[in-house]
C-alpha cells in the first residue's frame, strides 16, 4: 500500500454533470499529482498542486480544476461532464524536488453517460 | 513541449522468454523512472535513473540510461506470469517536476 487513498474507487456520472475527487496524499508528501488514464493509454498529466498552489498544468481545459487542503489533500472536479471524460483518475503524492518518485493511489473510476 | 515515446505498444512472449521496451525522447532528460502497472491496477514505481550511462538491475530487470540521456530501456530476462501488465516510462521536466509519461508497453504472456 502506498498511503495513497482515493474515493470514490468508482463513479458514475451523466453527460452535463459536475464531479468532485478526492486524494488523501501519503504522510509527509507535499505535492500531489492528478492524471487522466484512458483505456490502455499511459496517465496524462492534468495540474499537479505544491502547498496549496497549481504548480504546472497539462492540457486540459479550464472545466478541470482542483484544490490542495492545508493537510495536502486535493480534490480534482470536473465540470460539464463529456462522455470522453470517462476514464481512471489517479492521484499521486510526491515530496517534490528533482528525484521524487510518485506514489500512486488506486484510482477512481469515472465513467460518463 | 517535451515528449516521450515508447515502444513498441505491445509484446506477445512465451513464458521464459525475454522482453523489452524502449524510451526515447528529442530533449535530454534530467531523469527517467520507470512504472509497471498490472491489469486493473494503479502504476507502481520500480526504479529511478539520473546519470548518464546508468544501469540497474532488480534481480531479473535491467534498466538502462543512454549516454546522451535521451534514451532508457527496460529489459526482463525469462518473463515469468507475474510479469504481465503494463510498463511506463516517465520523465521529470526540467521546470517543475512534471512527470511526462510514455505510451506503455504492454506486456503479454503467450498461453
């Protein structure tokens, strides 16, 4: 187990609906991670949040947004579901700097209708 | 922006045989980790690269850095069942320490 956790594991949700996500990162870690995984494609980075703040952002639009709690807990919420938006979400803690590795939660799995 | 591209997609080996997947990138990297992630499964960290030339093993895993550091590879020697499932290369950007990630090499274990 990586102290990563995610919830819900599972979600289902409707086209034109919101979504919020929730990671509770591993003890010590300030920088938490969130990607987007398709069906046998690699995660594709969405933002990745440092104390509290985005620090960086893929290619996604503004519709995906997040938060980073004072514990480094973070919420990704998605806005105006597409069904393209259906997929894994994975968060991942890290303690940041140049050779930090990224310790995965489980996921959650969203699937859009 | 900065890529990397990993092949091939899939490889289809009998038990015992070998594997390999490949990384490779147009930009010098500052370091390469490599994840495997089982079917159904989050990815899980294996191993860290950062110098040029370097070579790791874990036990039956060989894990290469190119010289110019542009390139990595991941080598398993007489696959085994417990093998199966997906390997991902992932590079940290020189900017901010975003993980830029390889398409994936599925491995898949002939019956």
């Amino acid at each position: 187990e990586t102290g990563v956790t995610q919830s819900p594991t599972h979600l289902i949700k409707t086209r034109g609906q919101q979504v919020t996500l929730r990671c509770s990162s591993q003890s010590g870690h300030n920088t938490v991670s969130w990607y987007q995984q398709a069906l046998g494609q690699g995660p594709q980075f969405i933002f990745q949040y440092y104390r509290e703040e985005e620090n960086g952002r893929g290619n996604f639009p503004p519709r995906f947004s997040g938060l980073q709690f004072p514990n480094y807990s973070s919420e990704l919420n998605v806005n105006a579901l597409e069904l393209d938006d259906s997929a894994l979400y994975l968060c991942a803690s890290s303690s940041g700097g140049e050779r930090a590795e990224a310790f995965f939660g489980q996921g959650t799995r969203l699937t859009v209708v | 922006g900065q890529q990397v591209m990993q092949i091939p997609q899939y490889q289809h080996v009998q038990e015992g045989e070998d594997f390999t997947t490949y990384c490779n990138s147009s930009t010098t990297l500052s370091n390469i980790q490599w994840y495997k992630q089982r079917p159904g499964g989050h990815p899980v960290f294996l191993i860290q690269l950062v110098k040029s030339g370097e070579v790791k093993k874990q036990k039956r895993l060989t894990f290469q850095f190119g010289e110019a550091k542009k390139n990595s590879s991941l080598h398993i020697t007489a696959t085994q069942t417990t093998d199966v499932g997906t390997y991902f290369c992932a590079a940290l950007t020189d900017s901010n320490y975003q993980l830029i990630w390889g398409a994936g090499t599925k491995l898949i274990i002939k019956p």
